[in-house]
C-alpha cells in the first residue's frame, strides 16, 4: 500500500504514548518493519531497538528541548490523561497534544496519526450515553454530538496544527482495546484476566459483571496489533489521509458467547447475567492483599493489583445498555483490509501474560475442571 517512493528506510517515527496499550503495539511493528523508531514516554521500553526519550507534555518547551535531535516524519500519538472532568479532560488532553505538535514545528514531519475512539460517539465517561445517540452500527459521517468531548477538542488541534504545518493526518477511532500494557488506566483484557485468576485462586465462578443488554446485544473489539497496522496504513499509503477511520477487529459477537470461551481458557465455571449488573469494582473489593499473596506464590512480575486491573473501566464497557457496534466500510472501501477475530485476540493476550508472569500459569490450582 505504500509508495514505491516513499520507502521504510527513510522512515523515522516519533510514538507518543508508548508504554501503553496501543504504543507499545505501535512501537513492536515498526521495529519489526524496520523503521526508526523514537518512544516516548513517562515509563522507559527495555529494548535496545528504539530510542527512548522522556518529556512531559505539559510543557512545549521540555518538548522542543527533549526532541531537538530527533527528525520525525512520522508521529502517531496515542496518550491521554485521565482528569475528574471532562472539561479538565480538554483542557489538559487538548493541551499536551498542541504542546506536541507545536514543538515539532521546524521538523520534516510528514503525517501525524491520532488515536481517540468510539466515545466520539458514545460521549464522555461524566455524559456517557446520555441523551440520543446515533444509530448503530456507528459511522464516521456522524456529526458530533452536542457534548464537551476531549476527542472533539484533540482533533481541533490535530486540523489546526495540520493548517499551519503542513502535514497530513488521520485520526483512528478505536473501540475497547485488547493488548498488552502495564499500568495502563483502560485495559479490559488485563483486567479480565486477573479477574479470572482470582476466581481460579478463590475455586469461585467467573462472573459477568455487566448489563444485560451487553450480555446479549451484538459487539466489537480492537486489537492493539490491528490498531498499529491500521494507524501505519492511513500514514503511508497513498490517498488516504487527512481522514477519520473507525478501526475494529472486523467480527462481532455476543458476551454471553465469549463469556464462557475465556472461562474456558482459564478452566473456571461462567457465570452470566442474572438479574442485575454485579460489577467488578464490588467483586473485588479488598482483593489486593489477595493479589499480593498470589503473585508471591507464582512469582509474578507485578503484585500491586492497581497497575493490572481496571475495574471501573471495564465496569463502564459492559455496564452499557445500549448496543455497540462499529462500521468498518470507510476503512475498507479505502484499501485497508486488515481483520482479526476477537476470541483469538484474548486467548493470545493471555498467552502472552502468562509468559511474561503478569498472571499465574495455567498449572495454578483451581476448583472448577470443565
């Protein structure tokens, strides 16, 4: 999809954001695909195949100072700060991003790829599905609807910064994000993962914490790996920037179908919904001096359970009772063709946990033998 022209060696990208879910993914295929690559971030990547540098966002010119020696072409950004308002959300998120792009004016900077999602949509977290929402499954064309929203305010920046500069862009609307990532404040897969730990520690049954409407209503998924291909797509192929472009796996499914798969992987009974919501923020209440006795017995890597388990995050994706589903015809009338099935996302996600002892082995003791 890209240019003859327009090769990888000549490529350096500035990732934004990479410690997290989609920056870490991000940073993983461009090494692979042979580019420069600079990471930036508050925590610093142990590997010896990118170039780390640490600056705050809050300030353009620790910015300007911390990327004087550096040369993007190409900047895919994915941070965000987690405030009490959304109105602090703007302000603060609207801000690091103007700060970035500001102290990259001078830079041969080609194309700059941001990452939001589908509370473009939805609304924020404070005005979260309220109101009349838009028909699923969700489109691009969508106007905005008439709530402060920080993804509004970012991509103002994005188009203005893209006026005055001179790059392209593209903005990717992600929906829930499976992928790997510690410390990471929306992290869904993590979070279920633990949950089933516990409960094969505890020989208790792994409970649905959600709506029925999530129980039973058609959704999505991103996968982070997809998201990385996707955002490095719309940055090089030609003819398809200065765009908005969802980006989800590409099958849809029910939870109360998945719901039983990833107790399966985990070998603990599933519990579906019955009656009313029973959210995790309550199921695991107290359970992080548990955590701690567990992962001193497995020797796992991370035994606070705050840096692993989002609770309210994931409480807020499946407590919804609307359905969530998200059209992916503008991406694919455009070139992109990249697909994943959300089961195997999951059950790779927690391979992988497993080998980096984020979570117990599968040899851990439980009740439940399916």
């Amino acid at each position: 999809m890209r240019s003859s022209s327009d090769t990888v060696e000549t490529k350096t990208a500035l990732v934004v954001g990479a410690s997290g879910i989609a920056g870490s993914a991000l940073v993983d295929r461009l090494a692979e695909e042979g580019w420069d690559v600079v990471a930036l971030s508050r925590s610093p990547l142990r590997r010896s195949d990118v170039r780390h540098v640490s600056a705050d966002l809050n300030s353009v010119e620790g910015l300007r100072e911390a990327l004087a020696g550096e040369q993007a072409s190409h900047v895919f950004y994915t941070a965000w700060s987690r405030m009490n308002t959304e109105q602090e959300n703007i302000e603060t998120n609207a801000a690091m991003l103007r700060n970035l792009l500001a102290s990259l004016s001078g830079h041969p900077v080609k194309h700059v790829a941001l990452m939001t999602g589908l509370k473009h949509y939805l609304g924020p977290f404070e005005a979260y599905a309220a109101g009349e929402m838009p028909d699923t499954p969700f489109r691009e064309s969508e106007p905005r609807l008439p709530t402060p929203n920080f993804y509004y305010a970012q991509e103002d920046e994005l188009w203005a910064a893209a006026g005055t500069q001179g790059f392209g862009w593209s903005v990717h609307r992600a929906h829930t994000v499976i992928g790997h990532a510690v410390g990471n404040a929306m992290n869904m897969g993590l979070t279920l993962a633990v949950q089933a730990s516990i409960c094969r520690e505890l020989g208790q049954p792994f409970i649905f914490p959600g709506s029925e409407t999530q129980w039973n209503s058609l959704t999505d998924m991103t996968d982070a790996g997809l998201l990385a291909d996707h955002m490095i797509w719309a940055a090089t192929a030609d003819g398809v920037g200065d765009e908005a472009y969802n980006i989800v796996n590409g099958d849809i499914f029910r939870w109360r179908r998945m719901w039983p798969a990833l107790a399966a992987y985990f070998r603990v009974e599933p519990v579906g919904y019955d009656g009313q919501p029973r959210p995790l923020e309550q199921q695991m209440l107290g359970k992080e001096g548990l955590w701690a006795d567990i992962a001193a017995r497995h020797g796992l890597a991370e035994p606070d359970l705050a840096r692993l388990a989002s609770w309210w995050h994931t409480d807020g994706d499946l407590g919804r009772n609307l359905e969530v589903v998200t059209d992916m015809s503008k991406s694919r009338l455009a070139g992109f063709t990249g697909y994943r099935r959300t089961e195997d996302s999951f059950t790779r996600l927690f391979d992988r946990l497993r080998a980096d002892r984020l979570i117990p082995a599968a040899s851990a003791p439980g009740a439940f033998q399916p």
